[in-house]
C-alpha cells in the first residue's frame, strides 16, 4: 500500500465513524424530545411529582424543572414571596 493509499484509507475510516456519531447524535436528539415531552405530559397530569419524575429520568432535580417550565407546565404553588420593591397597596379603612 502507497502513503496515497494509506492517506484514503485514514480519511474513509474517519468519514464512516463520523457518519456513525451523527447517526448516533440525531437519534440521541430524538430520544431526548421524546423524554421531555414525557416528562411534561407526566407533570401537567399530575401523575407524579417532580421529585418522583427526577428518580427515574437521567436529569437532576433543576433541569426536570426547567424542561416542565420549558412545556408550561403550572407550579405546584403560586408564589408568596412579593418583592420589597413592589409599591403596597393603601389600607383599606
């Protein structure tokens, strides 16, 4: 085998195992869509909670978090906390 050959050789390997990651890559992309879209059907249900829903998906706690925002899912809990910069309302006598 000449270097020429050695040379197409090296670039026609490369060219396959890098058709075989992007292969890999777009499937891995269709796995995840289809696991947050799971997740967010799951959370808008009510079926189990977030903290549920973090022990059998492969996410942490904040990002199972971010996804059911990302799908609009509702907070369990409206919020509380009021800002110390918003204006109080005049009491009412």
């Amino acid at each position: 085998m000449t270097s020429t050959d050695d040379q197409q050789a090296a670039r026609d390997r490369l060219a396959e195992l890098s058709a075989a990651y992007t292969e890999a890559e777009a499937k891995l992309e269709a796995a995840r869509v289809a696991l947050n879209a799971g997740i967010v059907d799951v959370l808008k249900a009510r079926t189990l909670g977030p903290s549920e829903v973090t022990r059998i998906v492969p996410y942490e706690r904040q990002h199972v978090g971010r996804v059911a925002k990302a799908g609009g899912v509702p907070p369990l809990r409206e919020r509380t906390v009021v800002s110390a910069k918003a204006v109080p309302e005049p009491p009412t006598a």
